[in-house]
C-alpha cells in the first residue's frame, strides 16, 4: 500500500502575470480509488493554463490554485480499482479533468485513472507531454465535429502553436489542403517545413483573395480560429458556402466583429468548440485515442517541441510560452 510522499509542486494565490506561480514542497497523498499517481517526467504548457492563471477561462481559479493539464511520466502508486496501468507504466496524461481538482505542474501528481494514457513507445516523455491537448482538440473539430473529407480546404489561425501544427498534421493525414494563418512573417518558412500546403501573414496578405486563389474562388470548407479579434471577418470572408466555421480559443484582445452581410451571404455554420465535447463522451474519446496512436505509429502525426525548460524554471518557461516566439510545443523537464 502506498502511502503520502513529499515532492515539489506549483500553486498560485492571487491571478496575474507568470510571477504569480510558486514553486513549494508539497505533501502528495495516495492515490484514491480510481486515481493514479505519476512521478513527472515532463509537462507540456498550454495556452489555456494561461488563461486559468489570470482569470480568464471558462473555470476561476480556486486559491490555492494548481495548474496543468498534460504529463509524461511513470506509474508511482496505484488506488483501489485502478486496471488499466500498474506501477513502473510509461504513461501520459490527457486533460479530462477539472483544473479545480486535478494539476499536472508538479514533480508527483494523482490524476483520475480515466485520463492516464499508455502512449506509442516511438515517443519521449517530452513528446508524449505535447500529445493530447493539442491532438485530441485538432481530432474533436477536424474528425468528430466537421467530418473533414479528403480534398476539403481547411483554414487556422496560430499555426505555429502546437495546435497549428497539430492541424497541419491532421489535415495532411486524411488528405486535406492546410492553409495557416500566422502574425509572424518570420515563422512562415517553418510552418512551410512543418508541411502546411500555404501560409498567409495577418496584416500582410490579402487573406480573401488568396484564399479564393488557391481554392479556385470557393473558400475554405473548414475555418479553425484560436485568435479572434479583427482577423474574424477577414476569415468569414475566405469561407466557403455553407462552410464550416470553429472558435476555439480568444488570444486576441481586440473586439471581434461580426460580419453580418458576408454571413447572410454565405449561410456559414458558426460555433464554438472546447475539447471537452469530446472528453466527456467516452465512445469519442477512445476511438480519438485509436486514431491519434495510429497516426503516430504511421509517422503521420509527429509533435514538434519548440522548447523546453527545467522544472525550476516554470516562470520563465511560462513568460517564453506567452512571448509567442516558439514554433511547437513549450516543455517542462522534471
């Protein structure tokens, strides 16, 4: 029977910029029934954990607060009814749960058992800490939500972040044509390299028009937007009739406006998506789980690292994170 163990941890008490995060000696307790207890061997950062940080997110933080939806590591303890991993595992962490219950920031944490993954054995830890999020949120709105068929044009913001990249990937995968969108002229060679079929520049390129070039004058089939902000009616107007359009994420600051004529015009289906659409629905999510695997085991579907930070260095990881400087996925070492 495993018993309570000492490690080193994150908490923040008050919202605000990255300074806000401490890093303290923290009693971790067994793991209760259905829980399991990971000894960390990497993290990967998200932008929604900067979100839930500065109170920005569809949860407020409860102080004191942790933080962290992914992990890689090795099974350290077991609790009551706990099957499908035993002690010694290599697992990673998918982010099925509330940041109110449950944190990845940490050298030792317990996660509900539901979330603990035995990755592709092809990955690193530091790989396997940049899997799910990003994948599992490119399958829940190419695959599961908008049916991507091969030969539809597909349009994304934020395309060097990890879920850029990772949209890139999938599109790639089931014969798609990816066109990323990125603020940063410096970044396009990359995205290029990282396979996108085009990248336009935000403020640079006339979106619409080059768009409507390279699908003939269509329009994209499926528009993912993590930005919002001004881009909104430059991305409604590359859309095609009747297409598909998906915000899943708010990094502008700006006001976002709403295209009334262009939309009346083109009858476009317009929602917002989280990933956990699909993470509360476990027949989803498992077959999500199947699909992602495959893809890594083709070499289809590979994370790209941008960076990556020793533990201690969580601020300065996290600072790096919101520069957006990185291509990739920003990771923490334990």
């Amino acid at each position: 029977m495993s018993s309570s163990k000492s490690a080193r941890g994150v908490r923040f008490t008050a919202t605000g910029g990255p300074d806000v995060l401490q890093i303290q000696n923290l009693r971790v307790a067994s793991p209760a029934v259905h829980e399991v207890r990971i000894k960390v061997k990497a993290i990967g950062l998200n932008r929604s954990d900067v979100m839930y940080r500065t109170g920005y997110y569809v949860e407020k933080p409860i102080f004191p607060a942790g933080l962290g939806y992914e992990a890689a590591g090795i099974v350290d303890a077991v609790g009551a009814d706990v099957q499908q991993v035993q002690v010694g595992d290599v697992v990673s962490v998918i982010a099925a749960f509330s940041l109110h219950d449950y944190g990845t920031y940490g050298e030792l944490i317990n996660v509900p058992d539901y979330t603990v993954i035995k990755h592709d054995a092809s990955l690193s830890y530091e790989e396997a800490a940049a899997v799910w999020v990003s994948y599992l949120s490119m399958y829940g709105l190419l695959i599961d939500t908008a049916k991507i068929q091969a030969g539809q044009a597909v349009i994304f913001t934020a395309a060097s972040s990890s879920a850029g990249l990772s949209a890139i990937q999938m599109t790639n995968y089931v014969g798609g044509t990816a066109i990323a969108i990125t603020s940063s002229a410096p970044k396009k060679e990359a995205i290029l390299e990282a396979g996108a079929h085009h990248v336009l520049v935000s403020g640079e390129d006339d979106i619409v028009a080059a768009v409507n070039e390279i699908t003939g004058g269509k329009g994209a089939d499926i528009v993912l937007d993590a930005v919002g902000g001004p881009l909104f009616a430059e991305l409604i107007g590359a859309t095609a009739s009747r297409g598909q359009v998906f915000v899943y994420g708010a990094m502008s600051t700006e006001p976002t406006p709403f295209p009334m004529l262009e939309v009346l015009t083109k009858l476009p289906t317009i929602r917002g998506y989280t990933s956990m659409d699909l993470m509360l629905n476990q027949a989803s999510l498992q077959a999500a789980i199947a699909f992602i695997n495959e893809g890594i085991a083709e070499g289809k579907l590979k994370p790209v690292i941008g960076k990556t930070f020793p533990f201690g260095s969580i601020v300065e990881a996290t600072r790096f994170l919101e520069s957006n400087r990185h291509v990739g996925k920003v990771v923490v070492t334990v």
